[in-house]
C-alpha cells in the first residue's frame, strides 16, 4: 500500500465519520487555540519590552539606591533603608570617573502644571543634568534642550512632553511661554518628540527640566539615579568598576560589607523582564499541557473506537495482503490529520482572540510566522503521541481473529 493510498484511505475514514471526527478535532482546536494565542500575546510583549521598557542604550549603566525591578521584596525592604543616592555622590562620580565619557544624573517628582486658567493632573516632572541629553538621547521636537550653564545656574526652564504639550497649548507653539510647575514659575524653551504608549500608559506626560533647578526649588535632598556612559573601546566591566569603587568609597562601605547601591546595566535591565516573560512561558506551557493532554486522551478514545468498529475491516485488509506497517501507517495518519486540521483551525483561533485582545487592550500581540509555527509542530507531536497506542492495538490484531470480530 503506497502512501497516497494510505492517506486517501484515512482521509474517507475520518469523513464517513463526520460527527466523531468533529468532536475529536474540537479538544485540540481548544489546546491549541489557548497555546497559540498564549505564545503571541507573550512574543508580542517581549518585543514591546526590549523596544520601548528596557530604556538604557548598550553603552549606559545606572547608579540607584533601589533595584531597577521590584521582583524581589527583600531586595527592596533591605534597600530602602539605605542612605540615598544624593547630588554629592554624582559630583564625587563625574569628577573621579575617569575611565566614563559622560556622567549625568536624574531625580523625579509628581506634581500639576498650570498655564493660564489650564490645569493638568498629575505629571512627571523629571529633573535631568544637561549631559542626559546625549546619554539619553532625548530627541528635541521644537526648541532646543539646557546648556551646562542653565544647569549649573539652576535657571527656570523646562522642555514639556508631547501629551503635556497638547494639553495645554494645544495646536498653539508653546515656546517661551510662562507656566506653573508645583506653584513655581518656569519658562518653556523645547518640546519632546513624541514617545507613544507602553500598555496603554502614555510615555509622553512628563516635564524635564534643570536638575539643579528641581533641587534649589523643591528640596536639594532629593534622592537621584546617576548614569554613567562607557567610551568607545573601554570595556563596560571597566568602567562599572572603577564607578563601584568610587561609589563606596563616596559612601564610605567598608571593603566587607555589601554595596548599598544597585547597578544596572542594559543586559542586566533586559534579563530581569526576559526571567518574566521566561516565567509566562512556563505557565503557558502547563495550561497547556493540561489542555492538549485532554484533547489528547479525547483523540485516543476516538481512535480506539474506530480500531474496534473496524475490526472486521482490518482482519480483510490483512487476508489480502496488508503488511503490519501498513496498518500502523493508516491509523497514524488518520490521528495525526485529525490533530492537524484541529491545530490548523485551533492556529487561526488563536492568533484570531490574541488580536483582539490586542485591539481592545494595551497588550501587543505578535503576528509572526514562528507562532503558527508552534500550533503546528505541537499539534503533529499530539497526533503522533495520541495515536500511537490505537494504530499499534489495530496493527497487531490477528487476521483470523479480526474476520471472525462480531
């Protein structure tokens, strides 16, 4: 029996038995549906992540007091009873940093800005030193960014964020204008270049202004992260230890006793969300298991009813010449052409419900070819598991016994 005529064969068996065969692809439409839409709304989130939530470039690194992710409650409780990374500990590190080509420093507050009878809600009001703007890279839409001078002089001005932009000036040019941020006066001299949304959370509501104009007007013991960026041709590793020591030393940290500060850098930042998202992909993987081991266990009963109902058909098949490989193939193949239109329509489910959910959520989904990919080889897997026990019960079935099966 040559290979078309055992896939034709299997292909009329599964269709005298619409019903049966319906019911059997239903459980792996189920699995692999949740599988499939499972997979792309991760792979979706996990690009999101490395475009826009990782925000440190390669060659930057950041100096905190607290850990970057809050993944870990103890690491936290233990550092927040640290003293804070303050405006003495980034002069100490930009003047003794010799191996950084630039250093630079943040601190931020939440308050309202007010222009004219305007008043907006809550709004990030972030304090940068002039250097940020190269090792942020802050990209300026209209206006210009603070020189050193402003920022060493603490002058009163601000760059506002897209959203912040738009809601108070709307399509008017808000440059050189005078607003009220937290009560106190600050001119307008740029805007931001739009940064879009991060699940749904807009990244463009924020004010950046003088660093040491937020600690002369709002409280100059205001806690900072400094960032250091890494020169072409020295080693990250380098630098970062040469600011560690720098670092301890500033906080006098005794040489056994533990740092009280954290660093972290871009691989370091993306392999605390990847240990995330490795953990959905964990979850994904035993809900799923679970649900393709029932569809499973529903194809092999299924199966094994067809073996018994053609018993007689077997044993004849198997008088005129039927080879036990013969069989096994025919049974395999109904299986595992069951489990693939079942993994073909439960694919087209999947990536069908994860768009949605994309569209009427702020989770991204992922569209690539790798996640159809995945309902297929897992469906032929379940086909070729599923079916094994059923084809190998029909392929050893005795021909004397099988035409005498009533």
């Amino acid at each position: 029996m040559d290979r078309k005529e055992i896939l034709l064969n299997a292909i009329n068996a599964l269709l005298a038995q619409k019903l049966r065969s319906a019911l059997a692809v239903l459980g792996i439409v189920v699995g692999i549906g949740a599988l499939v839409a499972m997979v792309a709304l991760i792979e979706g989130a996990n690009a999101y992540i490395g475009e826009r939530l990782v925000t440190l470039q390669p060659d930057v690194f950041q100096v905190s007091q607290l850990p970057a992710s809050l993944l870990n409650v103890n690491d936290f409780i233990k550092a927040s009873k640290w003293k804070r990374i303050e405006y003495d500990d980034y002069l100490a590190v930009r003047r003794d940093c010799r191996d950084c080509a630039e250093v630079g420093a943040e601190s931020n507050l939440v308050g309202r800005i007010k222009w004219r009878n305007t008043v907006t809600g809550s709004v990030q009001i972030r304090g940068l030193s002039a250097s940020m703007l190269d090792i942020e890279r802050v990209e300026v839409a209209r206006g210009r960014f603070y020189t050193e001078a402003e920022d060493n002089n603490h002058l009163a001005v601000c760059l506002l964020g897209a959203d912040i932009a738009t809601d108070l000036f709307g399509q008017a040019d808000p440059l050189g204008a005078d607003i009220s941020i937290m009560g106190k006066p600050f001119q307008v001299i740029g805007t931001i270049a739009p940064r879009g949304s991060l699940f749904g959370r807009s990244q463009d509501r924020f004010v950046i202004m003088p660093l040491t104009s937020m600690l002369h007007r709002f409280g100059a013991r205001q806690p900072l992260a400094i960032y250091c960026q890494q020169p072409p041709g020295t080693p990250l590793a380098s630098v970062v230890d040469e600011v560690r020591g720098i670092m301890r030393r500033q906080r006098r940290v005794l040489f056994n006793q533990e740092d009280t500060f954290f660093i972290t850098t871009a691989d370091s930042a993306a392999g605390i969300y990847q240990a995330v998202i490795g953990g959905f992909y964990l979850i994904t993987i035993i809900i799923s298991g679970i649900a393709l081991t029932v569809g499973g266990l529903g194809v092999t009963n299924i199966m094994l009813v067809n073996v018994r109902e053609r018993t007689r058909e077997i044993g004849l098949r198997k008088a005129l010449g039927a080879r036990h490989r013969d069989v096994l193939a025919q049974f395999l193949v109904e299986t595992i052409a069951l489990c693939l239109l079942g993994g073909s329509l439960g694919t087209a489910v999947g990536l069908l419900v994860s768009q949605i959910i994309a569209w009427v959520t702020p989770l991204p989904a992922s569209s690539r070819p790798v996640v159809a990919l995945v309902g297929f080889a897992v469906s032929s897997f379940v086909g070729l598991v599923a079916g094994m026990y059923p084809a190998r019960r029909a392929a050893q079935l005795s021909p004397i016994d099988a035409l005498r099966y009533e």
